[in-house]
C-alpha cells in the first residue's frame, strides 16, 4: 500500500471519529432535555483492496481502505423522572411513545411537556400541545380537543383521561402509548419527535392501553428527562479525542515515509 493509501485510510479514521464526538456532544448539550435519548456512533469497516490471489496456504493478500459510519443507535431505556405538579405534563415510564400530530403528521415522543392552549385551527376549541406545536393524540389517534380549557385534569396509569369545567368535543380521553419493533429505525425530528420510516415495524397498529402486557405507564404531573450520563459521555469524549489522535499520527507517519522516498533521489 502506497503512503498516499495509508494517509487516506488515517483521514477515514479522522473523520469517523469526528463523527463520533459529534455524537457525544449532541449528548452533552441535551443532557437537559425532556425526553431525550443518547445516541452512539456504529462504525463499520470499508472495502477491502486485493492486492495479489491466494497464496499456497489459500491465504488472500488485501489490505482495508479504512472505516466508515455505519449509523447511530439510540439508547432507549428511560431516563430519570421530575416531578412537576403540572397537571397537563405526562412522563412514561418503560417501552412506548406518546402519539402526537405535527403539521397534520402523526409523530411520536417521549417528552410529555404538553399545556392546553387554544386550537390553531379552530377558535373556541383547546388542544393538548407541546412547546414545539405537537397536540397529543388519544389511543385512536384521534386529536383531543375541549371546548373550554378545564379547570381540572386527571390521568390515571393505564391513559384514561377525565377533566372538571370543560367536556371533549374530539377523542375519547383515553390515551395509548405506540410501540416499536425496531425504534432505531425511526427518523429523528427536532422537538424530541419520531416518523416512522418504511423499516420501522410497529408492533400494534395503533396506540396499545398503557401498563397491560409490556407497555409502559403514565404518571401525570412528572416528565421524563434524557438518559444522558456526564460520566460516560466524557469518558468517550477522551476515548474518541485519543482514536482521533492514533488516526492523525497514521497520518503524519505516511506523510514522513512519504518524504524519505523523495529524500533517497536527491
């Protein structure tokens, strides 16, 4: 293999690990952030070069061309749960995700940050929504709608819905948490929301009863904050810092082997 060969097999592992602090620091910075899940990179190994056939052992001579991203697996499991005493904010804990309609898509999220405020779309009419515009959805994917914002709210663990001073005009008040197959799959909105992609596999077709047969439970008036470890996430931090530096000095030494050919025709 060449040096110019061996510096582009370098930059490769360069680059992937630069991906991979991206990674990290995406984690650090949303340590803070209701709902969310820590991701880590995948790597996976290029295409490999043959450089001569088999040898008498039927051993093959080829040499790697270095590493590329093969994805990011996202961490699933739940994070710590804050109390709020906000009557309309709703952590889950364990498997599912909360339904949710974004700009007429229905979407899904582990943040559970919703407050009752006045339907874009229809005056006189109230919605459950999260910061972001996402309105929550009931068991039936049905948008949840009062005709007046209540003046009490209950939630039960298993989704049912009641409230005092206002009555749905929409949904059925009894709300359902979406499971997956395969999460990773889904695709990553900001916001804390997830679309489904053609390989996600859902295991019901609509929304499943929380806390009956491995879904998860609802518990009103907490929120559920990211699963992010500092602790580990700086410890990879220095992992990949030092990755990054092994893969510059591969670098560096081609670069230096590289000169002393051209040093031999002086």
């Amino acid at each position: 293999m060449s040096s110019s060969s061996i510096m582009t097999v370098g930059m490769t592992g360069m680059l992937a690990q630069g991906n991979s602090m991206a990674v990290i620091g995406n984690n650090i910075a949303n340590n803070r952030t209701v709902g969310f899940k820590r991701g880590s990179m995948n790597f996976q190994e290029s295409l490999y070069m043959q450089t001569a056939g088999a040898n008498a052992a039927g051993l093959m001579a080829q040499q790697g061309t270095g590493v590329g991203v093969a994805g990011v697996n996202y961490d699933w499991t739940s994070g710590s749960v804050d109390e709020t005493g906000v009557a309309t904010h709703i952590a889950v804990i364990g498997d599912g995700f909360l339904p949710v309609e974004y700009h007429g898509d229905t979407m899904y999220s582990r943040a559970g940050d919703f407050s009752i405020v006045e339907d874009p779309a229809a005056a006189g009419s109230y919605v459950l929504m999260r910061p972001g515009g996402a309105m929550l959805l009931d068991i039936n994917l049905d948008r949840i709608t009062f005709d007046a914002i209540p003046t009490d709210m209950a939630i039960t663990a298993d989704g049912a819905m009641t409230v005092v001073g206002a009555a749905f005009t929409n949904g059925t008040g009894e709300l359902g948490l979406q499971r997956f197959g395969n999460p990773d799959t889904l695709d990553r909105q900001e916001g804390g929301l997830f679309k489904t992609t053609p390989n996600t596999v859902l295991t019901t077709v609509t929304p499943e009863t929380p806390s009956i047969g491995g879904v998860g439970y609802m518990i009103q008036g907490r929120l559920e904050q990211s699963n992010v470890d500092l602790v580990k996430e700086f410890t990879d931090m220095m992992t990949v810092q030092r990755a990054f530096q092994a893969n510059a000095r591969t670098v560096t030494t081609a670069d230096a082997m590289m000169q002393e050919v051209l040093n031999l025709k002086r």
